[in-house]
C-alpha cells in the first residue's frame, strides 16, 4: 500500500486526483482544482452527527454515523469510493482534518471492496494552510512588476503574451473592472485563492521568481486578492502601458460588446443570450450611477439602449462608441490620470505594448 502523505507541494505540483470526504456543504465552500466530492455523509447526516456529538458526545455521534451510513446506502457509497481508487490509483482521500472521517472511508474500502488507499494527513485544513502560505511566501521572496495603464490599453492582452505573468483576471474569470462580468460565473473565493496560489507553485517549481501582474484592485468583481498580494500591489515597480485613444475605444468595442455578446450566445442561445447580453451591458453602467451622476449617466444610459436596439436590429455595432467615448473621455481617463500621479514614483517605464513586451523581457534577464 502507499503511505499516507503529508507532502502537500507534490499533490498540488502534480495535479493528483483527490477524494473529499466532507459533506458537499463543506465542499462548496472551497475545494481543491483536482478533488472530487464523495462524502462520507451528506449535509443532513452531517448536521443529526454534530448534533449528537454536542449532546452526548463522541462516541453517540460515531454510532449515529454508522446508523446513518448503513445497508445500501453504505454499499453505495462505497462502491463510489471504490470506482474513484479504481481509476485513479495514484490519487488520495482526505477530510477536513485528516482523522475520523478519511480513516473510516480507509477502512471500509479495505474491508468491503479490497483496496487499500492512501489518506491525506492533516486533510484539507492542513492544505489550505499551505497555499496560503504558498501565495505569502511568494510575494515575500520573489519580484513582481505591475503593468499599469488607461482603461482599453490591452493590458490583458500583453499579460497574456508573457510567459511569467500570472493571469489574475483568468483565475478570477472577470475582466476586473465595472464592466468585467462575463457570461459564466465567478468562483468562490476560497477556490479562487487556491487556484492563485497552486499556479505561483507550479511557476517557482520551474524557476520562476520574476512575475508580471495586471494592474488591480482589491476586487476582481466578487474575488478579493489575498491580504499580502493587495498590499504587494501597493508598492510594487510599475510599468505603463500606453495607446490612442481610437485604438483604446476600438478594443474596448471587441471585448465588451463584441465578444461578450457572442460569449453570451454560445452558453445561453442567441434570443436568449443577446437579451441576457443587454441586461448585463446596461446593469453594469446603472452599477456606477452615482459616480457618474444623473445627467451623464441618464445620456450615456440612452446611448447604450440606441446601441443595443441597433445591433439587435441589424447586428451592426458601430453606435456602440458614442456610449464608450463618453464612457472613457468623461469618467475613466480623469480617474486613471489621477491614479497615473499618485503613482508616478513607482512607474519604471512607459511605452506602447511593443515597448512594454521588450522592457520586461530583458527585465526579466536581469
């Protein structure tokens, strides 16, 4: 048999298969990338058991348990297991602490189905501790520059074209700003934080120790950065991405409108989608109304609807750049350039995207 295992940094360096043994409650709160949900009891099970163990200890809940846990639906359940070991004979099972529960589970696949599978000790509080401190020890030990710039300069897009940048906006799946929601949904924070936190592992176990970052706040839309990068990201070196006007309204047209529509379409349909489309579009501009003010957000409001109408009419999207010019001139570029000063000490270079792509390549060789 495999040992038991307290080597969290392989598992995750790996990608190995995992089996939680919490109760889907617990799982929904926050898993791992590579762990499935198979629980020892569900969420009512789990609740009667913590109940009687308040009330008349540990050894009434542990007959409780099994009380619950019997006849088919204990053979069920362990016929899961059972599937899960067989497929994945390199993978391990946990619980939240390591103890009871991923022990018991151990136990009945070695009696009633002849596996013997190995458990994770500490369980899942005890890897959750270490990508915390995954993430802590990164910001701690490595270097990281910022690529900073107006609203539509194709930050993302130089994000993307780097090999040691860490796509905070993927893993939040949102494009961090008012406007950033996308057709599919957020996950939570905690699987958020560990998605962080295993792709800064992966990165330094091949070397790296100089990332690049898109310039952030606190929150990509539902996901707050973890403590210690939200306070990284306040002294950190940066770089500034610069572009024309035109070529900033031209992009954010693609990725707002265009691309966003026709995200839209391929999860929901086209009827339904491009309504579904439009709501988002115009909530997100009612979402900064009072930044914005009455009057201009009353004008642009208008602008967006003729815009919608038009390209539910025709397709077209052309009128679709008087709401963002305005959008942009009025509200955003005062707002970036304020920003720009407060953080010109920090600023290390300018440039447009070719430039800003070469200074960080040779940065990186420093």
């Amino acid at each position: 048999m495999r040992p038991d295992t307290q080597d969290y940094h392989q598992l995750f360096l790996d990608d190995v298969p995992m089996m939680d043994m919490r109760a889907p409650v617990e799982f929904a709160r926050g898993a791992f990338p590579t762990a499935v949900s198979l629980p020892l009891m569900t969420d009512i099970e789990r609740q009667k058991v913590g109940t009687c163990y308040k009330n008349r200890g540990q050894q009434a809940a542990i007959e409780l348990g099994h009380q619950l846990v019997s006849g088919v639906t204990r053979e069920q359940r362990i016929e899961a297991w059972a599937a899960f070991a067989r497929a994945n004979p390199q993978g391990y099972l946990y619980c939240f602490r390591g103890g009871l529960r991923s022990q018991i589970v151990q136990q009945w696949l070695k009696q009633e189905a002849g596996i013997e599978y190995p458990r994770v000790v500490g369980g899942y509080k005890a890897m959750r501790t270490f990508l915390i401190e995954t993430t802590d020890r990164a910001v701690a030990e490595c270097d990281f520059v910022i690529v900073g710039g107006m609203t539509g300069t194709g930050k993302t897009e130089v994000i993307a074209a780097l090999d040691n940048s860490i796509d905070l906006e993927g893993h939040a799946n949102h494009r961090g700003s008012s406007f950033g929601k996308r057709a599919t949904g957020q996950p939570g924070q905690i699987d958020f934080e560990n998605r962080l936190a295993i792709d800064l592992l992966k990165r330094r176990a091949r070397g790296q120790s100089q990332f690049v970052l898109e310039d952030e706040s606190r929150l990509i839309g539902a996901c707050s950065l973890p403590l210690s990068l939200t306070q990284g990201m306040q002294r950190f070196p940066i770089v500034w991405l610069e572009d024309s006007f035109d070529n900033r309204v031209q992009r954010i047209l693609r990725d707002y409108v265009i691309d966003l529509a026709a995200e839209f379409d391929s999860v929901h349909g086209a009827e339904q989608g491009f309504a579904l489309f439009s709501q988002r579009l115009l909530q997100s501009l009612d979402n900064i109304r009072k930044r914005l003010g009455g009057e201009r957000h009353a004008r642009l409001r208008l602008l967006m609807e003729q815009a919608l109408e038009e390209q539910a009419r025709s397709g077209e999207v052309e009128l679709h750049r008087g709401w963002i010019e305005g959008l942009l001139g009025e509200y955003y570029d005062p707002m970036y350039v304020y920003q720009r000063e407060s953080k010109a000490e920090r600023v290390e270079f300018a440039g447009d995207a070719g430039a800003i792509r070469a200074y960080l390549a040779e940065r990186s060789r420093r």
